[in-house]
C-alpha cells in the first residue's frame, strides 16, 4: 500500500472490514476444528472447556450496552439465541444495530487456540478443563506485549466473570449427576405445578387422586417454586396466567410444553431441585474423609459424569472436588 509504484493494483483493491465473531456457538466451533486438525485431538478435552474459553473471546469483544438492566454476559447469551428473561427478539436487534463496528477488536481466536495449545502440549497432560483453560488464558495476558494496564485490567475482569459463570455451570452439571432421574423429577414438578396454576387462575379445585376429595390449590407448592426466581406475591397472579398463555399457545402450533418450554419457569424448577438436594451434594462433594455411604454416592456420581456427560476419571474427580470448595464456602 505505501509503495507508489503499486498504485495501479492499489485502484483494484476493495477494503473490507471483518469483524471477529460475536457468538458462542460459532467461537466453539472455530476451536473443535482446529484442534481436531492438529496433533492434540487425542488429549481430553473436560466439558464446558471450550465453551468458557469462547465466552471470555466473545466477551472481550462486545461493548457495553446502553441498555437499562443489560450486562455484557446477558448480552453474550442474547447474541448466542438463548432465552433471557425479559427480552424479545426486538432487543436483539437493537443490540446489533446499538455499535455498527462492534467485534472489530478484542481478543482474537488465534490469542486463544494458542493459549489452549500450551496448555494441551505440557509434559503429561491427558485432560485438560475449564479451569485450566481460564489459567493459561489469564497467564497469556501477562505475557501479552500488545496490551495497555488498562486493556489488560478489563480482560483480567473478563476472566473473573466467566469463572462465576463456570461456577454456576459446574454446579448444575454435579446437581443433575445426583439427581439421576432428573428429567423425570423436573418434569413431574412441573405436571405438579401446571395441575396447581391452572386450578388457581380458573377457581376451580383439584381432585385428589387417592381419596378422589376435591382439594383447594396448593398455594404452599406454587409459591416454593416461584419464589425461587422473585415472583412476589403480588405478581403471582400474572406470572401464573402467563404460563397458562404460554401453554395455550404452543399447543396451537401442535408443540407441548415441558419444563424447558419458559426461561423462568425452568430455573424456578431446576433451582428447586438443586436446592432441595443441596445439602446432600454440599456434605458429600465437600467431605475431606467420606464414609463408605458418601464414598459410594461420589463414585456414582463421577460414573455418571463419564457415562453421560463427556468427563473422563480425571476431570470428573476434579469437578467433584471443585463443586465442594463452592458449596462449603
């Protein structure tokens, strides 16, 4: 560009500007193909570790919206097409439109894969998880020649607000491992609690299936549940009819409701869950000398985690014993 005697090829040349990619979804997908093309595909690669490294990629490159209420890892999971309470598909647009040159800077997939590619080649490595990943990310920073103080102080923040967000992940992962039915107990809760709002809205009473007496709605359940995402009592009602709307609607479309069919409902229903069983995960996973009852609990569980969700016997020891240090604290 800067020799003169190029200007003739300088005249035919177009410059377009590429952003970096702005959705999770896609940023993992960059990762699963270029290490299963290079010589690392045979090291183990522990659940949700390519999912938190895309997270914090994305997230250095999203700016922060103007919008009231809207976070960075709100907006990271509205981009991505997942449902966030409170937000249509018009806030979506409204975000993309908000910065026309967003994704032009941030951390780059190469920053990455590169970082991941240290961690993967160490002498005796065989697994690798999020938290190592989140390690040789931050480590990378210091090292990062290309950084203001400032630059590097927001992405080192970035780093803390995808480990809580780990955090959280890895604790539903270990609470549906103890829960092995946990499908059929979340959907049961949900029957439970339909049978209940419907009765409420409509002032109409249940039929006990037993006794066949009839029973008034079990305000009691409804409120255990709604409660765990801030459903006060004054908004009970609404929130309580809509769900009946939402209901009603899908059956329209020929598509039935489940337990993952509204944002709330469902982390009302699995916060419930998780909170009923919380002692028992919290004594068992945080225990420094098990008994032979909790021993047996916790190799079930990492069985489980082997079995079906991608863990292998070293990651699923490590995230066993991750999620009790966050429950004992």
């Amino acid at each position: 560009m800067e020799n003169k005697k190029n200007e003739a090829l300088r005249d035919r040349m177009i410059l377009v500007r590429v952003p970096y990619n702005l959705r999770v979804s896609d940023e993992m997908q960059i990762y699963q193909k270029l290490i299963g093309e290079s010589g690392l595909k045979d090291v183990h690669l522990a659940p949700h570790t390519l999912r938190v490294a895309s997270m914090f990629a994305v997230l250095s490159r999203l700016k922060e919206s103007k919008k009231q209420g809207m976070s960075l890892i709100k907006k990271m999971r509205l981009l991505d097409g997942e449902a966030v309470e409170g937000y249509t598909s018009k806030d979506i647009r409204e975000l993309r439109e908000e910065f026309p040159m967003e994704g032009m800077d941030g951390i780059s997939p190469r920053y990455v894969i590169n970082r991941l590619s240290s961690a993967l080649v160490r002498p005796g490595v065989s697994c690798i998880n999020p938290l190592d990943a989140l390690k040789t990310l931050k480590d990378g920073l210091e090292q990062h020649t290309g950084l203001s103080d400032d630059e590097r102080e927001r992405l080192l923040n970035l780093i803390y607000e995808t480990r809580k967000e780990f955090d959280e992940m890895a604790k539903i992962e270990v609470q549906k491992a103890f829960v092995y039915s946990f499908e059929e107990s979340a959907q049961a809760l949900l029957n439970n609690y339909l049978d209940n709002a419907e009765a409420y809205v409509n002032k109409t009473k249940l039929t006990d299936p037993i006794t066949d007496e009839e029973m008034e709605p079990d305000e009691k359940l409804m409120r255990s549940i709604e409660e765990q995402i801030g459903i006060t009592e004054n908004a009970k009602r609404a929130f309580r009819e809509e769900i009946l709307i939402r209901i009603s609607t899908l059956a329209r479309h020929g598509r039935k409701f489940d337990y993952q069919s509204h944002s709330g409902l469902k982390q009302a229903i699995e916060t419930k869950l998780f909170n009923d069983l919380k002692n028992v995960v919290k004594v068992t996973t945080s225990t420094r000398t098990p008994d032979q009852e909790q021993l047996r609990k916790l190799n079930d569980v990492a069985a489980r985690l082997i079995d079906h969700d991608g863990y292998c016997p070293e990651c699923s020891q490590a995230i066993l014993q991750y999620v009790g240090t966050l429950l004992s604290r």
